[in-house]
C-alpha cells in the first residue's frame, strides 16, 4: 500500500516484479534438496501477485 495515492499520465507504466531463491544455498530454503515452487496462496507456494485499484477523479 501506498502512503499517498500516485498520479498517473498518460504512457505512465506500473511494474511488479517479485524475485526469490529456492536453491540449496539460500538460508531460508528449508526443502532438501530444493523442489519447484508453484503458484499458490499456501505457504509452501510462490504467492506473488499484484492487485491495482484504478479511478478518475
């Protein structure tokens, strides 16, 4: 969540982009050996996802 609302113009992007480590090396990897993660809302899930409210003054 944003403080303050953001202003857009026209051409204006908005990006999302979420990284993570599942390898070996990572200290938050408690799978071993590492598996695939796939999309999901469990905790054992990748649950990146962006969600944008839109309005016109």
């Amino acid at each position: 969540m944003f403080d303050e609302p953001l202003r857009w113009g026209t051409g204006d992007r908005f990006v999302a982009e979420c990284t993570w480590d599942n390898t070996a090396a990572s200290g938050g990897q408690f799978q071993r050996p590492p598996r695939d993660v796939p999309w999901g809302e469990g905790t054992n899930q990748e649950m990146c996802f962006m969600v944008a409210h839109l309005s016109e003054e």
